[in-house]
C-alpha cells in the first residue's frame, strides 16, 4: 500500500504554458505483485494495483476541451473528484540460459472519469461561467492496453560462482499502446534501458 500526498502544484488556470508538479491531491494504491513459477525456465510475474483519492478544490476555468482558451470570467472555484485506476499486468518469462532470460508483457490500465462541482450556489456560477462544472470532466476517462519485450543480461549467478568479475544486470525493455480509448492516450513506443551494479558481497 501507498499513500499520495497532496504536496505537488497544479496548473494554474492564468497561465497556459505552465508546467504543474502533480496534481495536488491525496490519494491511497493498494498493489500486489507476485511471481509463479512454472518450471525451472518458466514463470509467470502477476501484478495488479487499485488506486482512489479524496475531492479537492481548485480554481478552474470552465470550459469543455475543444474550448482551450476560456475567458477569465470562467474562473470559478471547483470540487474535483479524480476517477479511480486500476491496472493489471502480465508477464511471462523465459529463461534462456544462466545469463539471459526475456520476458512478454501484457499491461491493462482503466482509469475512471474525473467529476467536478461547484462550490457554492451551481445556478448563479453557472450563470456566470456559461457552462456546467461536469463539462470539465468531458473525456477524462482513460483505458488503454499495452503490450512489450524485455531482455536481461545478468552475471549475478556467475559471480556468486566466482565466474564473474563484476556483479551487474542490464534489462532493455519496449512497450507500445495496443489499444486505447476515451482520453488523452498516447498511441508510442517507449524503450528503456536499465543497468543496475552491485556491491559488497552477494550470499
């Protein structure tokens, strides 16, 4: 389990080419992950990850998405409610020799439409902004479905052996959106390449 603190800096509703620290929420995940193993070469890596956060307010413009540019008396005070997530993942592995194993991943994200509401009278800040609260959760909701590749070349096993000089791992992985639907997701690749090195002795 882990816990979000509402310490990051949200856009600022006068400034459009700022950039926020967060989203300045809290919010609680709950995550489990796990491996099953089935053979001495096979296993499966099984994870899967719920998170929720409380209302918060802040100051918006309020104006649906295709109207980017709203005037300052759109500014009102909002509750905001972000939709709970969850994600699974899946990964079966192959290990190929003491050295090398690679892995295929399955990755599922859902993430709920974000709600918002005024603070105070809805009618009169409605009369003022032109448009309801909820328009701002309009294609909010998120869910998309990735799939990738994982290389590792390790010499853990070959050092604890006294058959390496140097302890390290190097993982190279790739992950692209399959399928993706409702807002803001990306259709990319994403390559990453991650190297870790130890040291003091491995028992």
């Amino acid at each position: 389990m882990s816990a979000r603190l509402a310490t990051g800096s949200p856009d600022s509703p006068d400034n459009f080419i700022d950039l926020p620290t967060g989203t300045h929420e809290r919010g609680v995940e709950v995550a489990m992950k796990n491996d099953l193993i089935a053979g001495s070469n096979f296993w499966f890596h099984v994870g899967g990850r719920y998170g929720t956060s409380s209302p918060d307010q802040l100051t918006r413009r309020v104006s649906p998405w295709w109207l980017p540019y709203a005037p300052f008396s759109a500014d009102a005070l909002v509750q905001r409610k972000l939709g709970d997530y969850y994600g699974v993942d899946l990964v079966p592995n192959w290990q190929l020799d003491e050295s090398f194993d690679v892995g295929i991943g399955w990755h599922y994200y859902h993430q709920a439409a974000t709600t918002y509401s005024y603070v105070g009278d809805p009618v009169a800040q409605q009369a003022l902004t032109g448009y309801p609260a909820s328009v701002l959760g309009l294609n909010t909701e998120v869910e998309r479905m990735r799939v990738g590749v994982g290389l590792t070349f390790t010499t853990l096993d070959r050092y604890a052996r006294g058959r390496a000089r140097l302890p390290y791992r190097v993982t190279w992985t790739y992950n692209t959106t399959l399928y993706g639907r409702g807002g803001q997701v990306p259709h990319d690749g994403v390559m990453s390449l991650m190297i870790s090195a130890y040291f003091g002795n491995l028992r």
